[in-house]
C-alpha cells in the first residue's frame, strides 16, 4: 500500500489550477527579460551582433553563462513561488500529494515558460531565415545576412579601395562573397574555382593586379576561417549552457512551488529552505 495515505479526490475543484501557472510563467518571463537586460547592457552576452565581439576571452562566454544560471535561478524560482503560493487548497490529507502537486505547477510553469519562449525564437528565426535565404527576390540575392553577421569586417577588407565606388555597385557582388567565404568553415574547404572567382570580383570592384587580388583573397579566407571557428565555439558553448541553465531552472522551479505551497498552508510569508535531508513537512 502506498504510504501516502488516502487522497480526497472528490473535494478537488480541479487538478491544474491554470490561473497560477499562468500568472507564475507572466512573473517568470517578467524576470527574465529584466535580468536578461540588464546582462546585455553591461557585456554577459554569449552572442552579439559586434564583429569583434567571438574576440572576448573564453572567460567572459564562461561568466556569460553563470548568469544564465543566475537568471534561471531568479525568474523559475519566483515564478515556480507563485504557482505554489497561489494555487487553490486542496484540502489533501496526504501532505506528499499535495507537494507532489505543487510541484507539478511549478514544472508547468517552467514548461509553458519555454514553449511561450521557443515560439517567439522561431517566429524570429522563420523572419531572418527569409531574408538570409536567397528565394528569388532581389532582396535575398542582394544580401547575406548570415555572412554580414559573422565576417562583415572581412568583406570590408576584401573590398577595400580607394576609389570612389557607388553603395549599389557592391551590393550583389559582396553577398556573392559573404556565401563563398561561408564554406571555408566547411570539411572541403573553398574551391579552386570559387576562390578564382573572388579574385575576379577584386580585381573588376576594386582596380588592384591579380596578384594582390589573390593575395588578398587568400588572407581575408584565413581570417574568415577563424571567424567561423569561433562563431561555431560560441554557438556550441552557448547552447549548452543555456540547456543547463533550463534544467537547473526545471528544478528550481519544482522546489520552489512545493516552498509556495507549505507557505500557503501555513499562511506564513516566504521563507527559503533548501536544504534536501531536512525537508520541512506539512503537519498530517
């Protein structure tokens, strides 16, 4: 037999009070934008639109995500708080229910949290995607945001030259670039032809000989390789340690609704305990 005891079923208006977990993951999200700006404005970003931000010491992408986890921290922990604070009573006479329950609402709140979150990063990738992906218009042939991101700095240089030389002159040509340069980080590398290919763009945009286009071409390929490593480092660090700080949120949340809920039968105001041998239990 279990050891919960018996479960008065009848007298719970509801199994998921939705209204908490609603407003937990507003609280949550509340949090997280502030603290999530704050980090952006004083530099704790893994990524960044800066050219020359993948120039950063490995330590501060590491401090980066030591503030993520502070962030999953604070908002799952409030927003968890909440749901089990303000959930309905369920007037169990098995204490365990009722903080297994509690619990599942702060895991609701963390879970509705991400799937709210993950919409709006995919509505924004489909956004960028469109206008990285050549589809035919001239918009897409005439830029490459993906290459403008990562190696802007080096499409500057291939095409340097002091001549004076109208904007729109070098609008397909420096998207046709950005994509070549794009495959140096690939197994294959740059082909032999592609790389012919930027020495005739040089030479026909910016009037230097064959030999410094190929010289030029050879050097900004190098630079864009290492570019790219970094880029690929960072977006590797960065997922991972945002999936960390999603699982320690997961938790957090977890411990935090069952904190809300004891607080909600006691009616006492918050008092943290985190400790996991020495749980306090409601009173049978």
């Amino acid at each position: 037999m279990s050891d919960f005891g018996a479960v008065d079923v009848a007298r719970t208006p509801s199994l998921v009070d939705w209204r908490t977990i609603v407003g937990g993951t507003v609280l949550a999200a509340g949090v997280s934008v502030t603290l999530l700006a704050f980090g952006s404005a004083v530099g704790l970003s893994v990524a960044s639109t800066a050219p020359s931000w993948r120039d950063s010491s490995p330590w501060l992408w590491l401090l980066s995500g030591v503030f993520l986890l502070f962030v999953a921290l604070c908002s799952f922990g409030i927003g968890g708080y909440a749901a089990g604070r303000m959930r309905t009573p369920t007037r169990l006479t098995a204490d365990r229910e009722s903080e297994f329950r509690d619990g599942m609402h702060g895991l609701f709140v963390w879970g509705l949290s991400i799937l709210l979150t993950g919409g709006l990063a995919l509505g924004g990738a489909a956004t960028v995607t469109r206008e990285a992906t050549p589809s035919g218009g001239s918009a897409g042939l005439a830029s490459s945001v993906a290459g403008e991101n990562t190696i802007a700095s080096e499409l500057d240089e291939l095409f340097r030259t002091a001549r004076p030389v109208p904007d729109t002159y070098l609008g397909y040509p420096r998207a046709a670039a950005a994509r070549i340069l794009l495959k140096s980080s690939s197994h294959r590398g740059i082909p032999a032809d592609d790389r012919a290919y930027l020495s005739t763009l040089v030479m026909s945009r910016t009037g230097v000989t064959a030999a410094e286009a190929d010289d030029r071409v050879n050097r900004v390929i190098a630079e864009a390789t290492d570019e790219l490593r970094r880029a690929r480092m960072a977006a590797v660090m960065q997922a991972f340690l945002i999936a960390a700080a999603l699982l320690v949120g997961a938790a957090v949340a977890w411990f935090s609704a069952e904190e809300g809920g004891r607080d909600r039968e006691r009616g006492t105001l918050p008092v943290w305990n985190w400790s996991l041998r020495n749980r306090r239990r409601l009173p049978s």
